[in-house]
C-alpha cells in the first residue's frame, strides 16, 4: 500500500504494480492496512516524519525512516 496526497504521481505505480492500494491520507493507509503490512518507509517532508512513524511504531510495525526523525526533545 503507498500514501500519496498527489494522485498524479501514483500513475506509474499504478502501471508497474496494478494491484497496489493507493490512500491519499497516511493515517487511513495505517487504518485500514495495519494488518497486512510489516513495516512502513517514511519518505515525507521532515516535519512530517515523526508524526507517521511515532504511529507506524505504536501499530508494532518496523519503520524505516529518513533524516531527521524528529525536530526537537518532545518528538
């Protein structure tokens, strides 16, 4: 499953993996897919990594996740 606020940019996801769930809201892709996913890639602005992958980890799934993790202590 992939998140992606733009559609445009999943076309040739789409062609390449046809059966592939596309959610343009990350928090609905953990909704609805928590169970059939082991581990979550955030590759996202950086102020958004903390928030995605805090969630991804409390679901129990690894996460793979770019530089910076988080901005400050309270992340």
């Amino acid at each position: 499953a992939v998140a992606e606020v733009d559609l445009r940019r999943t076309e040739e996801l789409k062609k390449n993996f046809p059966s592939t769930r596309i959610y343009q809201d990350w928090r609905e892709l953990l909704d609805k897919e928590h169970k059939h996913i082991d581990s979550v890639n955030v590759s996202t602005p950086d102020h958004m990594h903390a928030p995605i992958a805090l969630s991804a980890m409390q679901l129990g799934k690894h996460c793979y996740c770019q530089k910076p993790l988080a901005h400050d202590i309270y992340e």
